[in-house]
C-alpha cells in the first residue's frame, strides 16, 4: 500500500547538519490538480541509535488555496484501500504532526525498498492524531518523486481523514 505523487522543493534552510524542508506535493494538472505543502522542521539534535543515527522534528500539511482534491482524495482511497470515508467533519489551515528522519538519505533498491547505500531518497516517518498513526513519508528532490507508505493498513483510513482536513 503505497500512495506515489510529486514534490518540488520551495524552500530550504540549513541548520548545523540537517535542514529544514518546505515542499509542495501536487498530483494531477490543469483543473484536476490538487496541491499541498509540507513542511519538515530540522531536529535539533541527532540521537544515535544502535542501527542508524535518527534525528526527531515535528512539522505540518498546509492547505494551498484553489487546489482541487477529490482526484486525489479518490486516488489515496484506492492506492491505500481506505475502507471508509475519505473526507473529516472539519476543516484546517494547517495539520500538525511530529515525525523521525529515519537516517541518511538512502538509494532505492530494486525490489522498491531502501538500501544501506548513500543515495538521494529521504526517509521519515510521520505521527499524526496524537501519535496515533504512523505513516512513512520518503521523498527524493532530485527526482520530484514522494510517497506515503501506512506503517500498517489500519492507519490508512485515519491518515486519509485526517490529511483531508486540509486538502479541502
């Protein structure tokens, strides 16, 4: 279960050895594109764990105005096999969250999961809803490539409801 769409970077600034990123995640074109941003805070310090260094940060989705989201609100649904409804009672600028870098950018191997090997994809993963869902966010600027990857199926009805509360 894995959701793929676009990113294009509008903004970095360096702190110490990590960054913090400011995305824009857009799919579909002309009158059928929906687009939101994403904003990753660089942690203020790096925990060294016994497999790989990971660093913790929070961030937030933001609402960008005149996107239109049914397309893609459709298309998580099925790329995620959403169960119930796609769309939350209530309406939001912005969605926090708090989120881990999952260690250096790595290279893709090609079954479709990560290697150990240096490599352009970042790998994160997010907690949304009180810490409730897990949702893995990679992506891969030289590319423009993203994905949100649900830790395990039952956070994908949740997270889809809880990213339409600004994709509205």
């Amino acid at each position: 279960m894995t959701f793929s769409f676009g990113i294009s970077e509008i903004q970095r600034h360096d702190a110490v050895d990590l960054e913090d990123f400011w995305l824009t995640a857009r799919t579909g074109s002309g009158a059928d594109e929906a687009r939101f941003s994403i904003w990753l805070r660089a942690p203020e310090e790096v925990e060294e764990d016994f497999i790989d260094p990971i660093a913790f940060s929070n961030g937030y989705f933001r609402r960008v105005p005149g996107s239109n989201p049914g397309r893609l609100l459709h298309a998580l649904k099925n790329a995620l096999a959403v169960q119930g409804t796609v769309t939350a009672a209530t309406r939001e600028d912005i969605l926090p969250f708090e989120f881990i870098f999952m260690g250096p950018p790595a290279e893709r191997d090609p079954e479709g999961g990560f290697s150990d090997e240096p490599g352009d994809w970042i790998l994160t993963k997010l907690f949304l809803a009180d810490g409730h869902i897990e949702i893995f966010f990679n992506f891969n600027l030289a590319t423009g490539e993203a994905e949100f990857v649900p830790k395990a199926p039952e956070y994908a009805d949740i997270f889809v409801r809880e990213l339409s509360k600004i994709l509205w």
